[in-house]
C-alpha cells in the first residue's frame, strides 16, 4: 500500500474527518439506540484509524483495498460491540478489533491453503509462546511450547511454519557498498556440483562428434523431428541416420 495515496476502496483518504473522543462516545450512544446517520457518521470518522492499524499488515497482502475493507468490517464490530460505560477510549477498544479481523483474513486466505486443524495449532502454540515469554522473561525453547500445550514438537514445528509468509528468492539480506546478498545467495544445494560437472561432460562429448552427428541429434532431441524427417532435411537415409544416431549416443554414454 502507498501510505500517501489519495484513494483506496472509492474512499479519498484526503478528505476524511477526524472525530474528538467524546464526540465518538456521543455518537455510539446514538448508533446503539438505532441512530443510523449516527452510525454512519461514526465510521466514517474513524476509516484513518483503520488506515493506521493497515500499515502494519499491508506488506502481506497484494490489495490493499481489501485490507481495507476488511479492516472497516473490524471497526463496524467494535462500533457495535463496545460499552460506553467504560472509560476506555474508543480507539483502544477499536485497533485490537480492526487488528484481529484482519489477520483472520490474512490466516484464511492466504496464498498458500493451509488446514484448519493446523493454523488452529499454530496459534495456540503462538499463544504458549507469548505467556512463557511473560512468565519467564526470555524466550522460549519449542520443546517448552509444546510442553504447555501438550502436543508433539514436531507438531508444533510444523504448525508453526505453515503461517509463516513465504519470502523471495530475491528478497535482499544484507548490504554493503552496493553489493547485496540476497536469499538466492544462502541457499545450497548439494546436487549443484555434481550437475555442473555432468553439463561440462555433456559439452566436451557434444563437441567432439562429427558437424553431421551433432546435426542429426540437434534435429532428433532438441526439434523433435523423426529419423525420417532428418533423412530428408540433410539428404540421407533413415538407415543411416539411424546408424550415426545409435553411434553418436554411444560415444557420448561412454564418455560420460
């Protein structure tokens, strides 16, 4: 989301209004008494606090007008939802509101499907995260979330990277003078040595056929054509094709 764009969900960010508290408390008694103008009014003067609590959760999300509208659906239920008798700010009752709805959102519809059962665990576990680092002032071991909530570390692991955001290959790691290190660059694979080695092979074999040979199987496995098809484009046999194929692949297997 552009923080400084004049327009999201038909709504000029601009011109909003900004409400005093207690004009907010004025207009809630009036909505929860049936006030629909009041209702209406009300929201509208509260859509930049909902603009505030969306910054924090746009990088997630490629549309940012359906945060958006989300984040309104979270301001709408503490509108309804909150008591006036209290004295407790609106917003403070509000942000955790509009906060909430939108990781529902994010957890539910998410880019990569995860079930039910598992972001259920994911988030109780993330819960016996946030009341050991409470209770003991440091954080946390896995074996001691899974501890508290009684399931299987394993589990708990699993559950625990399924809600986490996928990142880039290209997502940028470190910088100095220029030079970036990107997640690309970390990433190993102990298949890549042996790969590179077979491709030299594979080149060196390749060049030391014959102009024919390699001409035949260029046409054979990279065009797809069939042995009639060369026999014809370079003015020989199919028996013959078929004879330099069969040796060229010979020779190639045996210096591989």
């Amino acid at each position: 989301m552009q923080y400084n764009k004049v327009e999201i969900s038909g709504v000029n960010t601009n011109n909003l209004k900004t409400l005093k508290e207690s004009e907010k408390i004025e207009l809630l008694k009036k909505t929860h008494a049936g006030d629909k103008k009041a209702r209406e009014e009300l929201i509208n003067g509260n859509l930049r606090l909902v603009l505030s609590v969306l910054q924090k959760f746009v990088s997630r999300c490629e549309s940012p007008d359906d945060l958006f509208q989300v984040g309104v659906v979270g301001l709408i239920k503490a509108i309804d939802n909150f008591d006036t008798s209290l004295d407790v700010r609106f917003s403070t009752y509000a942000v955790p509101m509009i906060a909430g709805e939108l990781r529902r959102y994010l957890r539910d519809y998410q880019p990569m499907r995860v079930s039910r059962s598992l972001r259920d665990l994911a988030y109780k576990a993330m819960q016996a995260k946030e009341q050991l680092i409470n209770e003991n002032q440091e954080e946390p071991t896995v074996e001691q979330i899974a501890g508290r909530i009684g399931e299987k570390r394993a589990d708990v692991v699993t559950a625990l990277e399924s809600i986490t955001d996928p990142i880039s290959l290209y997502e940028p790691v470190y910088s100095d003078n220029g030079d970036t290190l990107y997640v690309l660059d970390q990433v190993g694979d102990s298949y890549d040595d042996k790969s590179w080695m077979e491709e030299l092979s594979l080149k060196d074999a390749l060049n030391s056929l014959l102009p024919r040979e390699r001409n035949i199987l260029f046409l054979r496995f990279f065009k797809g054509k069939t042995q009639v098809e060369v026999a014809k484009s370079i003015g020989i046999s199919q028996a013959q094709v078929s004879r330099l194929e069969k040796g060229a692949l010979d020779r190639i297997k045996s210096q591989l």
